[in-house]
C-alpha cells in the first residue's frame, strides 16, 4: 500500500505535469516552441549549446567560443554548474553517443525545452509533496498544494523567458524541509544539502533562498511548536557553513566571475511602496489563488502550527510585492526584480493546504465573514488601481469566490481540491497563451529559427566554407544577426561578439573607456565588433567580415572580398597578425591615458601596454596631431553653441568641415562627448558619415554611462554627424588621421612558433632570437590562467588593457599555458574537506539522537 501510494504520486505528478503544460504541447503541433524572442533565443538556447557541445568534448573550463575567449564559469549563472541540467546534459550525451539522436543544436535544445521543463515540474510537484507530508499535511492536500506552488505562473514565465530560473522551485522546499528538520528533529543533514545543493547550483537564487531562510527561521523562532524548538537555533550557523564550504568548488569561482563583471549601479529612485502592483488580481509574475484570502481571515485556522507559519509567511513575502526596495533587496540592491515571488506561491499553497484540511473546524458564521471580508479586500485592490484588464480579473475572482464559499460550506474536500485542480489548470494556460499570444513566444518557431533572422543554412555554409581551413582557434570572423550577439554560438563559428549577465569586465572596459569602441548599439552585458578599426581587427585575429550585399558599409583597411553567396559576402583582412607576437618595447597604460585612441593602438602595435607607472615606461610614443583645430563646425538643421546642439528637424545635426585632408590618411578618427539632454527621450540613432550606431534612453537600465565616443571613418573633408529631433550636448572634439604605418610595420614581424591547443592548455614553441622581454597572446586577461616557461612557473601579466602576457628569455621558450577556475584548487579541497567534516557530524549526531 505504501508502495502504491508513492507510484501514484509519480505517476500523478507526470499527468499533471502534462496537463499544466498543455497548450504549449499543443503548439508544438505548430512548429512553435516554448522560448522567448529576446533573451530565450539569444542566450537560453546558444548557452545550453555552448555548455553541452562543451562538456560532451571533455572541455569544461574554458571555450574560445564564447565572445572573444573565456572561462565557461561566467556562465555559471546560467548552465556551467547547473545540477539539474548535469543529469540533462548526461541524457542528451547518451541518446547521441547511442545514435537515437544526432549531434544536439540549436533546434533541438529549443525543441527539448518543453519536454525538459515537463520532467523539472514533475519533479517540483513530487519533492514538494514529500516537504509538505513531513509538515503533517495528508497526502492528497499535499499533492495538490505542491501543483498550486509547481503549476503557477511564475513558473511558466521563468521556463519560457530565463528557464533556468524554473531550477529554483526545486531547490526552495528543500530549504524549508532542511529549515524543520532542525527546529523539529535537530538533524542538520537535510539543510546542509539543501546550502550545497542550491549554493553549488546558482549564487543567484541561493542568494534568494539565504534571505528566506532568514525571514522563515526567524518566523518560525517566534511560531515555536514546542519551547524545546528555539534552543537548535545555533545549528543553522553549523549546517550553512558545511552546505556552503561543499558548494565551494563551484560558487566561489562564480561568484568571483560575478564580482569581476562590470554593470553600470542602479541610481534611480526606488520607491518605497507601489500600489499598481497588484498580487490579488493578476500581476505578470503571480496571481495568488483566491482561496487563500478567506483562509486567512478564518482566526480558527491559526491554531494549526503549520497554518499559521505559512500565512504569516506568505502575508509577508506578499507584501513585498508592494514595495519595489524589497524587490531591489532581493535582486542584490540593483534595479527592482520580483524574482522571489515563487515563494508567496510556495507558502501560499502550504497555508491553503493546512487550512482545508481543517474544513470541520470552520463555522458557517466564521467562513461567511472571511469571505464576505475577502469581497472587500478584492474590491479595494481594484479601486487602488483599477484598469480594464484587473476588472475582468476581479469579476473571476468573485465568482471563484462565491464558488468557493459554496464548496466550503458542503465540506468536502474532493470537490475543493477538484475544483482548485480545474481553475488552476486553466489559469496556467490561459497565463500560456498570453506569453504566446502577447509575450512574443509566438514568434519563436522552427520557420524563424532556420532564417536569416537567426540561423539560415545559406549563412553557415558560407561562413564554414571560408573558415573550414582555419586551424587556430583564435582566427575569428566578425558577423552577427540583427542583435544577437551569441549569433557565433548559434552558427558554430569563432566570432567577435557576446551577450551574457556576466562578461569579463576587462573586455567590457577594454570597448568602454580603454579603447572607446562603439559596438553599433550601446547596452550592458553584450559586446560586438571593433568598431571598424583595421588595428583592432588585425591584433585580435579578426581575419575575416561578413556583410549582407548591399549593406557594405565602413569597410576597414585591408579587408577585401573573398567569398560570397547569393545574399552574402565575406571580406578577409589582409593584414593579420599571428596568433603569438613578441617584443620588448613598454609603454605605460598611465602614461597613454592623455594620448588619444588611435595612439592606443599604435602601442599596442608597436610594443606592449602594460600596468606600469609613467616613469618605468621603456619608450617613448610620438603624439598624433589633433586636426580639430583645422575645421569648421556648421550645425544642420538645427543651433549649435557652446557644446549644445539642438537639432529642429527628424534628422539633423553637426557637419564638421576639415579644410585640408593629410595627404597619406586612409581613415579620420573622430573622439567626442554625447548626451541627450532629455532624461525620458527614447533610444536613438546616430550616424557618422557610413558609420551608425544607436544609443540608449537615458531611463534605460541597459545604458552603459559611457558617453565618450571614438568613431573611425574613410578619409573625407566633410564629417557628418546625424541624429533626431532633439537637444544635446555634444562637445570634447577630437579628430586624427589614419595611415596605417604601425600596422605594416607589425604585419611584417612573424616570431619562429609552434602552437598546440588543447582545451583549456595552449603549448607553444617560440625561438626569441632578437631578444624580446614579452610574448602577447590575443586572449581575454582573467584569473585562471596559469603560465610555465621552461618549466618553471612564469606570472600571467594583462597587457594591452585585456589580454594575456607572459615574460619569455631569449632563445628557445617551451610555454605552457593552462586555464582553471580562479581560486579552483583552494575551493575544491574546501569542498572535499567540508563534506567529510559533515558526514563526520551526521553520523556522530545520529548516534547522540539515538541514545
């Protein structure tokens, strides 16, 4: 019988699981698939596939695949130490070594999607069943709260938008089931594995979880069942220093990915209450279920221990959802997020679940006031914020009300839980159609995902076709769709671009301020191209730049046509330079903050940049001459005085007029300061000459704060600065000519090497016969790399503002470069030594239990 009981809960949360998702199923009929537009297509898929095809080769520490080069541990946010994508990730690697399957891509992770957030919602409405049975609420009451918690619509919103948010509804319960076993049991195994488990995971919700943990130990300290109960509270302080030195390995490399992110702070004011959130009639992340107003309002329920400690809760987590500092609090006091509100759902459907099972506790009298008060509370939310959609909202509410209260009345539970299985079944997918309908899903569809606007074969075959020969793993070509920075993830290419919550904040410095690179659309947590910048190409390795015909604009110096298909051609530049570069010229990264961009560059063409004093600085750099004082600045269509232009038409601006062009200038190098002055005005574009780009709504959370500029454009006696209707400050002129001289003479120097890549490991062979100080790698500068010259451990320097230094003998150098997770070691011998120091406790506080 015990048996059968535990079957029918897995064969139930499978059914159920279904069902929840039944009209994404339905749509998958369609070719349509459970992802959205945005991030969904862009980062959820492209990751998933990074992060397996990563994995499956043996590789899981660094991909040079990702952006420019990268420890995959900055996607530990995302897949890198995901536990429940580990067992996916196992699954999938089967089936195709098994040939069920062929080589997993895009299509596929879009595809499995649904199907993987099936089995995760299964297993939410299981482990939430057994936490709620041990809280001593009967089977079938906890079953169905587990699928009011599981089957909510935060739930979907997460799966389809940043799905592996959907990880955190498996990892909440074991929080509270660790969190009771202490307070009723003094067993601390449970919540040190709940820490390791959701800390190893995602420091993000564990981040989440930590400040529930708090809130509800606290709860629960003053709601104590027994006086016995408060005197384990200090072995909450034991149990999450274990969970968390397990989780070591894994969330002290993330976290120090995360601290060396770089994101503009959140400076606009947050205010401390906002009533247009609305928990009761529907909100685009919750929608409480109705019955759990009147439960609360019933003062008979409160002697049930669980009861109460739920309700007061979830009263307060729902409070929260009023006050946008919280939703900053628990967003790690940024911008205000309300990605904690799973919780309200969970403590709400453990409250519903306590208080029904109490029905013949409830006076006819009691339960007609509750609602009646329930009536009211409804009406004033609406009143608080009324509007066409929460009015429709609130007529369901009263009628699930009434309906309710008629249940409630003939006390039985079948027909309660019936109809909450019902209503909540068809909330979650009308909540569906609207993330489809309304929320853009529509648009993801197997039709969208093999066009030009996101994966076209004719796209692939081109960009293979040119690359196929290309042996180094840092030969990268420049091509992106629309704005999908991971595009080189998606087309399997070795590209120039990336878009991901935690990047390398050197390389985001490198494009803010180092080298002021406009990247053809300003926003955080992306980058994209060189800006057109033949130096940069060349240093980087960016042999080669994808167009679509007839949009060929800005070409670089040196890049000319190579191939081409029928709607697309690829110019390869000319002037490459190899992969391993030497020299034994310094200059200052100090010293070169008062010179110019395109000086910049020269040093980094001519020697190497490091992070030096002035005075230490080996050689000397001729600045280049300042051409602003040789033009004339005429506004068009507008006013222009004293660095603030005003322009009165849809596309007007500044024409800067140089008088005479250098003679030997290929490309002008334009630098200047650009505000718009309106607070609330929208994105807009920007244009110089063939040169454009937009920038960001001062009101957007996206916007970098970087509002220097350095634009390059082919050599012309007029420059032509466009942009809309508007005022704006636009001041801090400087203007450089471009004859390439330091890049010929850099292209004609090629060291004697050898280079092996191997994963994380680069060998190289280099014959220093001129007697260089430094070896400069085109590889993003982070902690982690590790260097051997001849044997013996060498420091790996930054140079160049981002990229990888090694200082090399003269003569043979034997180098090994190898990439781990910073701090790797340390956290892994923290984490072994943890968990044997736990089961150590375990066992020895069994046998003190026992005796």
């Amino acid at each position: 019988m015990r048996l059968n009981r535990h079957v029918l809960l897995f064969i139930g949360s499978i059914g159920l699981s279904i069902l929840t998702h039944a009209f994404f199923l339905y749509q998958t009929v369609n070719g349509s698939y459970m992802a959205g537009p945005h991030d969904g297509l862009s980062q959820m898929i492209p990751f998933r596939k990074l992060i397996y095809d990563q994995f499956s080769k043996g590789n899981f520490f660094y991909s040079y695949h990702f952006g420019l080069g990268g420890g995959t541990y900055q996607l530990a946010y995302y897949y890198a130490n995901n536990i429940f994508y580990f067992f996916v990730f196992g699954f999938v690697f089967l089936l195709e070594k098994l040939r069920v399957i062929g080589s997993p891509d895009t299509l596929f992770w879009a595809n499995a999607t649904l199907y993987i957030s099936i089995v995760r919602l299964s297993l939410v409405f299981i482990i939430t069943t057994y936490v709620f049975r041990y809280m001593k609420i009967r089977m079938p009451h906890a079953f169905m709260a587990a699928f009011l918690y599981g089957g909510s619509i935060m739930y979907f919103r997460h799966a389809a938008y940043w799905e592996f948010f959907s990880d955190a509804f498996l990892w909440l319960p074991l929080f509270l089931l660790g969190i009771e076993k202490i307070f009723r049991e003094q067993k601390q195994r449970f919540l040190i594995t709940a820490v390791a488990l959701s800390m190893f995971d995602n420091f993000y919700f564990a981040y989440i979880h930590f400040l529930f943990m708090g809130i509800y130990i606290l709860v629960r300290w003053l709601n104590p069942r027994t006086k016995d109960e408060r005197k384990n509270v200090k072995q909450f302080a034991i149990s999450i220093l274990l969970g968390a030195g397990i989780s070591s390995v894994s969330f002290v490399p993330a976290v120090y990915g995360f601290l060396h992110n770089f994101r503009p702070a959140y400076h606009d004011p947050i205010p401390f209450i906002d009533l247009r959130q609305n928990v009761l009639l529907g909100d685009k992340t919750i929608w409480l279920p109705v019955i759990f107003v009147p439960l609360l309002l019933i003062s008979v329920l409160y002697k049930n221990h669980s009861f109460r400690v739920f309700a007061i809760t979830g009263v307060l987590f729902a409070t929260f959802h009023y006050v946008p500092f919280m939703a900053s609090v628990f967003n790690g006091f940024s911008a205000p997020q309300y990605r904690f509100e799973y919780i309200i759902s969970f403590c709400a459907a453990g409250a519903i679940a306590a208080g029904l099972q109490d029905l013949f506790e409830m006076t006819d009298r009691s339960l007609k006031k509750a609602f009646i008060l329930a009536l009211i509370i409804y009406c004033t939310a609406f009143v608080i914020h009324p509007t066409g959609l929460k009015l429709a909202l609130l007529v369901v509410s009263i009628i699930l009300l009434v309906l309710f209260y008629i249940l409630i009345k003939k006390k039985n539970p079948a027909h309660i839980w019936g109809f909450l299985l019902v209503t909540n079944l068809i909330i979650v997918n009308v909540f569906q159609y609207g993330l489809y309908q309304y929320g853009g899903v529509k648009l993801s569809t197997k039709d969208y995902m093999t066009s030009r606007h996101y994966n076209s074969l004719e796209q692939r075959n081109l960009i293979h076709a040119a690359m196929q020969n290309e042996k180094s793993e840092t030969t990268r070509l420049d091509w992106i769709i629309d704005d999908r920075n991971n595009t080189p993830i998606v087309e399997d290419y070795n590209g120039m671009s990336a878009y991901s919550s935690i990047l390398n904040k050197n390389i985001l410095f490198f494009y803010y301020k180092d080298l002021q690179i406009d990247m053809k659309r300003e926003s955080v947590s992306r980058y994209n191209s060189l800006g057109d910048r033949a130096n940069l190409y060349s240093l980087l390795r960016g042999k080669y730049l994808m167009y679509q015909k007839g949009m060929e604009k800005n070409i670089p110096f040196g890049f000319t046509p190579y191939m081409k298909s029928k709607n697309y051609i690829i110019y390869r530049n000319e002037n490459i330079l190899p992969f391993v570069r030497t020299t034994s010229k310094i200059y200052s990264a100090e010293y070169l903050r008062k010179l110019p961009m395109i000086d910049r560059e020269h040093a980094m063409l001519d020697g190497v940049v490091l992070n030096i004093p002035t005075e230490k600085q080996l050689n000397a750099l001729n600045r280049s001459k300042d051409l602003i004082k040789q033009t004339e600045m005429e506004p068009y269509q507008g006013t222009y005085h004293k660095g603030q232009l005003h322009v009165e038409s849809t596309n007007g601006g500044l024409d800067i007029k140089l008088k005479k062009l250098p003679k030997d200038a290929k490309d002008l190098y334009l630098s200047f300061y650009l505000k718009n002055n309106s607070k609330t005005a929208p994105l807009f574009p920007l244009t110089v000459n063939e040169f454009e780009t937009t920038r960001k709504s001062r009101t957007s959370i996206y916007r970098t704060t970087f509002d220097h500029l350095t634009v390059r454009i082919p050599s012309d006696q007029t420059i032509r600065i466009r942009m809309p209707k508007g005022s704006y400050t636009l001041k801090d002129f400087h203007l450089f000519s471009e004859n390439y001289h330091f890049l010929k003479q850099a292209e004609k120097k090629k060291p004697d090497t050898s280079v092996q890549e191997n994963k994380n490991q680069i060998k190289i062979r280099l014959k220093n016969t001129v007697g260089d100080s430094m070896m400069i790698l085109p590889i993003p500068y982070e902690k982690g790399w590790e260097a051997k010259v001849n044997g013996r451990k060498q420091e790996v320097l930054k140079v160049n503002y981002a990229f990888i230094g090694v200082p090399i003998k003269p003569g043979e150098n034997s180098i090994k470069l190898q990439f781990y997770p910073p701090f790797f070691r340390t956290a892994l011998i923290i984490s072994i030594v943890s968990f044997l120091i736990s089961f150590w406790r375990v066992i020895t506080r069994r046998r003190h239990l026992e005796k």
